[in-house]
C-alpha cells in the first residue's frame, strides 16, 4: 500500500543524529536570547534585554537556517558583500550564532537545522519508489539529500511550472531539457530525465470585487457561500482563503450557525484562561514587596512552584496547571533560569503560551484556511479576501541581513522569487477552482494587489453587494447630500496649511471634519513614525553646534541608539540613512556653495489676511541674499504640486509659508522654495510660488464669506480616499 508523507516529515526521518540530544523548536528563542545577552547585538538595532530580544529572535533564526541550507557560513558571506554593506552586521552574528552553539553544547543539545545529520539509508531502501509533490522552494541541502535517496531507489518529483516559478526552477538545473511555462512535469530526479508533460488547466472563473474597509468583505463571503450552496455545490468543496488569518475575527462576527471551520483554530491568547492568568501576573506585579510572591526568594522556577501552589489555594485550577506545564517543559533549563527574576519567567511562559492555538472541534463544513495550506488542495469554489498589495505578495522579513544580490550569489531566494511563489500558490489554487471571487479594500491607505493585473481580473463595486448582504436594503443618503449654508468663524479658528487646502478642495468635506467635528481616528503607521523620527534626527544633526563633517556620522550615532517600536523597523530605519548618502554628499556640496541653515522644524505662528495660521517648517537655509524653504521628502518617487492652472491648485503650504518667514525677518526678502528628495539629495523648485502668493488674499476671502455654500466638491476623484465619501454618497 503508498505510504503519504509531508516532505518536511520525510527529511526529518532520514536525518539522523545518533547520541545527540535534538533541542526542541520551543527552545530554540530561549537559548538564543541568552546568547544574546553576551554579544553586542544593539549593533544590529536590538535590544540585548533578555524579553525583548526573545520577540526578535526569530528573524535571527529564520536567517541561520536559511544559511544552513545553502551551506553558507557567515565569514564566507564576506566575499559575497563587495562593498562591505553588512560587514560590521555579519560579525555580529557570527558571533551571535557561535555563542548560540556554545549555549546549547553546555546543556548537550543540537540545532538539527544547523547540524550536519548521518543518512538513514535503509529507511529509503524500504520503498520500491518515492514520489514527491514540488511546490515550494528547494534548498541546495535539499537537493543533495534527494540526489542520496535517487542514487538508492527511483525517486519520481512532479511539479506544476508557471510564469511565476518558471526562472526559479530553470535556475536550479533540475532537468536536461529547459521547462516551460503552464505544463505539468514529472521528472526522474537520477537521470533528470522528463517522463510527462501535460498542459495546466487554463483558469476557471474569477471576479474580483472592491470595498471600502476589511469588514466589508465579509458581503461577498456571505453572499458566494448562500448562491453556491443553492446551486448544490457541497460545502467542503467550499474555502475562504485569508492572507492575514486575523480577517477570522471578522468572520466569526457573522458566523452565528457555525458554517465555517478554522484551520488556524482560535488564538489562545484570546482564551479567558489566558486572560485571566495575564492579570493575576500584572496584579502581584503591581504589588508592593514584599507583597508579591514574584519578588520573595527563591529565585528561578522555584519561585513559580510557589506561585502556582498560591494560584491554587485561590481556586484558580486551570490557571495553576497551566503554569505547572511550563515550568515542565522549562525544567532541564533549571540552571539557566535559577537567577532569573520570576516576573521575567512568567512573562517568558506567557509569550509561549500566546503562540498557541486552539483546535476548531466544533467547526461547520466550509474551510477558512490560509495559502500555505492550500498547497495540494482542490476546491470547486473559492472565496479569497483581502487581496491587497501588502497581502499578495506579503513582504518577507528575510532581506534584513542580506540584500537580494547577495542572496542570489549564494543562491538563496531573492525577494522578487519569495514574492514569485506566494502568486504561484495563488494561480495553483484558483487554476485548480470552476469559480472563484477576490475581495480587496480600496481606499486611502490600501491598494488592490498588481496580481489583478497579471491575472487581467475584471473588477466590480462592491458596495450594493456589501449593503444588500449585510443590512438587507441599500441605504439611502438623501438627507446627507442636501445643500449646507453656513459660515466659518474663522475669528476664533487656527489654520494650517493641511486645513486650508482641505476647503480648497471640497468644503463639503471641510464642514464635516472642522465644522461638524467628524473626525475620523487616525493610527499612525509604521512610515509615517519613521518620517517623523528621520526628521528629529536631522534637525538634531543639523544643530550649528555640530560641524557639516560630523553631521552623517553624527545622524548614525542617533539611528544607533533608538529605540524602535519593531525589528522590522530599525532595519527599515537602517535601510533609509543607507539610501540617504547621496543626501548628506549634497548637503556638502550646498555648504561649500554657501547654504546655511536656519531654522530646523521650526514652529511658525502669524497671520494673513487677518487670519491666524500654525505650521512647522522643515528647514530655512540662508543662501547669499536668499532665503530657501525646503520641504523633505522621503519617498521612493518624488510627486510635487506641478498644477499649471493656478485656479484649480489646493496646494498652498509654500506660500503661507512664505509668508511667515518674511514676517519673521521683516522685509521684501527674496525666498525660494523646494522639496528636498532625501533619496536622491536633489531639489524640486516650487515654480509658481510667487503668483501663489498673490493669490492667497482671494483664496482665504473665501473662508470670511457670510452664509458659505458648502458644496460637494466637483472632481469625484478627491473623494476616492475622503474618510466622508460614504456620507456623501459618493463611495463609488
């Protein structure tokens, strides 16, 4: 009888180790924390603490295995980095990983990912023939135990090729004759011999559908499941596929029948156990010591035995076996642990216990999975949301250490191929559906993926589907849409730049955020924190007191001791100063030319026409006898206000602020104007700023007028991303 097996499960059973203790993957973070409290890992951008680090920790390990597979040491990446890009980073993780090792070998264990592993033989002598499935990525370690198991019993791999894993596969060499694209191959790995070829299914139907927030979505799951189980498609031959397994929670808001089944199972850390034991920790924490048993002696785990004895005179059983769990499987650590504080354990277990999951035992007959899970699989129909460029592809975390270069030249898989197969998951799983429908959210802060695109999807609205789905009949926004008479007291107000060109824009949309006060809350991103934090920087780098020679260096030192809210972010951070070299060269050459700077995010209070403005410019710099404004810019592609029809400009930031700075100096000074492309360290001019000027009285006599008319603005396109389109009625 065929024996099935995941590859993963066969390469873990033909590896062995004899007389080596294999460390547990629920280990692996700890013993790397402690490492890292002996290497200077705030190098890197991290923080040593033995918490925070251990949340970081699996980008590390994710790096290492990744090396392992190819067979790469870390010194021998030093011949890849021509330029010495990661020279200083590469010697910390060499060190890093060698104090990793040593931890590991004082409690005799072995990373089997970063250990060389005998070949079980005779298990693969025990099989007439092996067949195996290809949709992933092969490493070369990968491929060299496979070349072990061909050379002992036929070995027969099928794979499905298309545009998307086309160049990987062709890089590896895996057959004499060259694939091509939309066929299905199966290869005799030995003699790389192709003994089929049969041409893919063309794609069934897909539709795509756009809504203006996530819940939306949830429409177009509800309404495709009630039509296909209508026509008599079986509900397990249903999936609802989520690139961010969070979308779950939106489902289970409507899901009141139990229709789905939730591969991902529930976040134990959502569990009222969970909860609950998270707020007895924070409570005795609280506590006064002696108080709290958390800072009484003994020390270590035997502080937590205390603990869970004391959970349990509380009547708290669940919570007390819990723990008891923990400190099991954190026993053969015992000698680590002894010194460390029981608070920090107790949060070391409750970040175990959060990676949890509960099993979805009562679930319905309609899968909710993920892509990965996916692989293999065959449904007849498909629902899969949030199909957004963020999401499809979703951006690894695996460049921070090495560029895609230099992956390529140790032949691990650059980001564009990461990129490559998630699409390839997706083709392969709509290719394998009769019928299949995405969802996207399109508004200011999403964008559809550009795999719709590739695919040449047509796209429809789905605001009816969402409204009819979800609250029975479309509403109607008669009342909302009415004409507004009504006057800004502009006497008692405060104006920016942001707020002016808001009324310039659509004062429908100014009444309702600054008049009726519908303001909508605002999360700051993760961009928008680092604009912020790029821009503290150089005003404290930009400092007279610091000379033009020491200010990049000086900026360095900043980056160096920030402290970020995410790992993903002090590599951004690292990546951006990376790119702003061409920057500080320019800023060089200006001082040698004669720039000086003046003011650095400098607040500006004054007033024109009457009217009270606020604003912060990013700089003034004295150049002989003018004075620049300079607006930084920190974006890929530099877009800048280049309206030639003066009429129809909104965009009036440079000429208020202008204004305040010829107050401030007093007199007809000569002022220029430009966004600083902090990238490229060019200067994009502000060509109309003077008629700009000359227009602001007439603009700003707008806001004065007496029973204003507060019309909807006349392009539809402002109202693409306008947080009040749908009051509007204007979501379209």
């Amino acid at each position: 009888m065929p024996y099935a097996m995941t590859f993963e499960g066969f390469l873990s059973t033909i590896r062995l180790f004899p007389q080596k203790k294999r460390l547990p993957s629920s280990l692996r973070p700890l013993f790397l924390s402690i490492a890292a409290s002996k290497v200077e890992v705030e190098r890197l951008g991290f923080e040593s603490n033995f918490l925070s680090f251990l949340e970081n920790s699996p980008f590390f390990l994710s790096f290492f295995d990744e090396l392992a597979s190819v067979g790469v040491s870390l010194p021998s990446l030093a011949s890849f980095d021509v330029y010495d890009e990661y020279g200083d980073h590469l010697g910390v993780l060499e060190r890093l990983l060698e104090a990793y090792k040593s931890e590991l070998e004082g409690f005799g264990y072995i990373d089997e990912a970063l250990f060389e592993a005998e070949f079980y033989e005779e298990f693969v002598r025990g099989y007439g023939e092996i067949r195996f499935l290809v949709e992933g990525f092969l490493s070369l370690k990968e491929m060299e135990l496979l070349n072990q198991v061909a050379s002992i019993t036929p070995l027969v791999v099928t794979l499905e090729i298309d545009g998307y894993n086309l160049d990987y596969y062709r890089r590896l060499g895996m057959t004499k004759e060259e694939l091509e694209r939309n066929y299905r191959y199966e290869i005799e790995w030995g003699s790389q011999m192709i003994l089929s070829k049969k041409a893919l299914p063309p794609l069934g139907s897909v539709n795509a559908y756009a809504f203006g927030s996530r819940l939306d979505q949830v429409a177009l799951v509800l309404e495709r499941i009630h039509t296909w189980v209508n026509e008599g498609i079986e509900p397990e031959r249903i999936a609802i596929i989520l690139p961010d397994e969070r979308f779950a929670d939106y489902l289970r808001l409507f899901d009141k029948e139990r229709n789905f089944n939730y591969a991902m199972g529930e976040r134990f850390s959502d569990s009222s156990l969970f909860l609950s034991l998270q707020k007895e920790i924070e409570r005795l924490e609280s506590l006064p010591p002696p108080a709290s048993l958390l800072e009484l002696s003994p020390l270590g785990l035997e502080a937590l035995r205390a603990f869970t004895l004391e959970l349990e005179s509380q009547g708290e059983i669940e919570a007390s076996r819990l723990l008891q769990e923990g400190i099991t499987l954190l026993a053969p650590l015992e000698r680590i642990l002894e010194n460390r504080p029981p608070s920090e354990i107790l949060r070391l277990l409750l970040k175990e216990f959060a990676t949890r999951r509960i099993d979805d035992v009562g679930g319905g007959r309609i899968r909710v999975m993920g892509i990965l899970e996916t692989r293999g699989l065959n449904f007849d129909r498909v629902v899969v949301v949030d199909f957004n460029e963020g999401l499809i592809p979703k951006p690894s975390d695996k460049d921070l250490f090495l560029n895609s270069s230099i992956r390529a030249k140790c032949h691990l898989p650059t980001r564009l191929e990461r990129e490559n197969l998630q699409k390839h998951y997706y083709l392969s799983l709509l290719r394998r559906a009769k019928e299949s429908v995405l969802a996207f959210v399109s508004n200011e802060q999403n964008e559809p993926s550009r795999m719709l695109l590739e695919l040449q999807t047509p796209i429809f609205s789905g605001k009816e589907l969402y409204e009819r789905t979800l609250f029975g009949a479309p509403r109607e926004h008669k009342g909302f849409v009415e004409e507004i008479i009504d006057s800004i007291p502009w006497e008692r107000e405060r104006f920016s730049h942001s707020r002016l060109q808001s009324f310039l824009l659509c004062k429908r949309q100014y009444y309702y955020r600054y008049i009726r006060g519908y303001s909508q809350r605002e999360e700051e991103n993760e961009s928008a924190w680092l604009g912020k934090t790029v821009h503290r920087w150089l005003k404290e780098s930009f400092d007279p007191s610091i000379s033009q020679k020491k200010r990049r260096e000086h900026f360095l030192s900043l980056l160096q001791k920030e402290r970020f809210p995410s790992a993903k972010l002090a590599f951004e951070a690292r990546a951006t100063a990376k790119k702003m070299e061409r920057f500080f060269e320019r800023e060089k050459e200006r001082a040698k030319e004669g720039a000086q700077p003046l003011w650095l995010e400098e607040r500006v209070e004054f007033e024109v026409e009457g009217i009270d403005f606020v604003g912060f410019i990013d700089r003034v710099d004295r150049v002989g006898e003018e004075y620049w404004i300079l607006d930084y810019k920190l974006k890929k592609a530099l877009k800048v206000d280049k309206e030639r029809d003066l009429e129809k400009t909104s965009d009036f930031q440079f000429a208020l602020y202008a204004q305040a700075l010829r107050q401030r100096v007093g007199g007809a000074v000569a002022i220029r104007a430009f966004y600083y492309d902090l990238f490229k360290g060019t200067l994009e001019e502000e060509e109309y700023l003077e008629e700009k000027i000359a227009l602001l009285p007439l603009r700003l006599a707008r806001l004065k007028e007496k029973n204003l008319s507060f019309e909807l603005c006349e392009d539809a396109r402002v109202c693409r991303y306008c947080a009040y389109a749908a009051i509007c009625d204007r979501e379209d």
